[in-house]
C-alpha cells in the first residue's frame, strides 16, 4: 500500500523497517569501518594505516573479516568504509579514512567494498560529500568547486559506484555549496544516479535529514536512524493528492527492496538473524588483523632534524 511504502523510507535505529504482511524483513545495520561496532568483535586497524599498506589485496582480507564477523552477529549492512579525504589535520574522522590522496584511497576503497560484498553483505560508502572537519560538522556550508569535487573528493566514491559496485550510499551531514547532503540535486541526482548510474540506496547519516519535502524530492532514499521527516504525516497526502510524486516513491522503496534481494535476503536458505559467536574474533580473524597492522608500518628519518 502507499501507507506502507512510505513507512520504508524511514529507519528504526539500526533496521529497516519490515513490512510483516508482505513477509518483508528488516536490513539490519551495524557501524564499524575498524570493525563491526556490535558488541564484542576483532578490533581491526585503522583506515589511515590501510591507506599506508599501499597494499590492496591485504585489504580485500580486512573486507571478508569485516564481512564474516558482520552476519555473525545478524547483520546485514555494515557501514563502512569512510573515504573522506584528509584536508583539515584536526579532522577527527582522519583515523577511519584512507588519508589524503584521491588516487590511493580509490584503489583501497575497491578492494574495500570488494571484500565485503563477496561475502553477500552490504558495503555503505561514505560521507557523500566533503565532511572533512570538526567545527560544525552537521551544520557547515562548505563551498566547493567542481574542478575541485571532481578531483579530490569524489573520486574515492564513483570508484565505489563504477567499480566495486557498492550497494549503499551514506550522505554526509554537512551542506555542500548551500544545500544540505541529504537533499543536494547535483550529489545525490545529477552525480551519483544520474552520471554515475548508482542503482542502490542512499542513506542519511544518523540525524543528517532536515526537511521533508526538498529531502523527498532529491536523491535520498532512507532516512536513518528513523522517519523523523519520511513519514505518512508529511507525505502521505501530498502524494494522494499529486503534489509529490508516487513514481519517486517508488523509486526509492525499489532501490531498498533491491539491496535486499542482491544479498539474498528473500532466499529461503538465508539465516536471517543467525548470531554465531565462533565466527567472531577468532585467531585466523587476530592474525589477520595484526599481519595488516604489520604491513601498514611507516619508519620515517628524521633527516636534517625536519622533525622536533
């Protein structure tokens, strides 16, 4: 029903919600680029140390860990990886990404997502777009030009997108040249559906979606954590009566259900809610973790005394 399509469009906290009557599950949902933030599970390294491996095919191994320990513990959709480029020292989301370099961190964010969805989960890239620091982080209009998107900020993501063929798209909080991410027409339309053909779905980040309308009317499809503004109050006669549009609706629900169906979450053999302990920080898991931990080493000279 047009009820329940739109109850899609919203969250509750880390799940979809489930429509019970069409036999419609949940995505559920974990944070964790350093490893799955669900309870007890391998600390992975951090993302500035994958970017220092230089080493993709190690990373493709962080992936299936990060993968296997996520559907251990039930979970379908991980949140990760973050590929905010570093440009702000004080950024306090440096640590999760790949560092400064478009280049770099495109190659380690395919082998990434790679190895994750091999493993039939969900891969969320992030923050669309330029969320890079501290000070007013959820709020800040952050003036960019094109020239500039183009070839430092976006290149990580439409790797993503053409490459590695991720199924979800986080946007970031911060506005981007005077709109909002989670209801910017040029990101979430023009670039990323439109000239990079994503046909998965786009999420908000936690708290990131401000309005109803403008949010409905762009490229986002599901508000996270919950329907604070998608919701059947604010949209349901609007589009009864023509001023929003159904086909966008359904757009959106198609996208979600998509997703669902790519890791096969209608298969009848699909352990659902399957929690197993023995697939979480196991020593294969530890020895990866510390041989990655190993490769990411960097030993620098203090040649001159360049440092203090």
């Amino acid at each position: 029903t047009l009820e329940e399509k739109i109850e899609m469009l919203g969250g509750t906290g880390f799940e979809t919600k489930a429509i019970e009557r069409l036999g419609i599950p949940p995505l559920n949902m974990a944070d964790g680029p350093l490893g799955v933030r669900w309870e007890n599970s391998t600390a992975l390294p951090s993302g500035i140390l994958l970017g220092a491996t230089w080493n993709p095919d190690i990373v493709t191994e962080f992936g299936k860990v990060l993968a296997t320990e996520t559907k251990a513990k039930g979970r379908h959709v991980i949140l990760a990886p973050c590929v905010n480029i570093a440009r702000i020292p004080m950024g306090g989301r440096n640590f999760e990404s790949f560092g400064e370099d478009p280049f770099l961190t495109s190659r380690i964010t395919v082998n990434y997502i790679k190895g994750v969805q091999n493993e039939n989960v969900v891969a969320t890239v992030k923050h669309f777009a330029v969320n890079n620091q501290e000070h007013q982080r959820d709020f800040v209009n952050t003036i960019v030009d094109e020239r500039t998107l183009n070839e430092i900020y976006f290149p990580a993501f439409k790797s993503a997108v053409e490459e590695a063929k991720v199924l979800a798209v986080m946007c970031a909080y911060n506005k981007l040249n005077g709109s909002y991410c989670s209801e910017n027409d040029y990101l979430l339309i023009d670039v990323l559906k439109n000239k990079w053909k994503f046909n998965g779905l786009v999420m908000s980040d936690w708290g990131a979606v401000h309005t109803s309308l403008p949010v409905f009317n762009s490229g986002l499809d599901l508000e996270m954590p919950d329907g604070k503004y998608l919701n059947t109050d604010s949209l349901l006669e609007k589009i009864k009566s023509g001023e929003l549009s159904e086909a966008k609706l359904d757009d959106k629900v198609r996208r979600i259900l998509r997703v669902m169906f790519t890791i096969g979450l209608f298969d009848p053999d699909f352990d659902r809610d399957k929690y197993d302990s023995t697939k979480v920080n196991t020593e294969e898991h530890k020895k990866i973790a510390l041989n990655i931990a190993k490769d990411g080493i960097v030993l620098l000279k203090n040649e001159n005394s360049i440092l203090p």
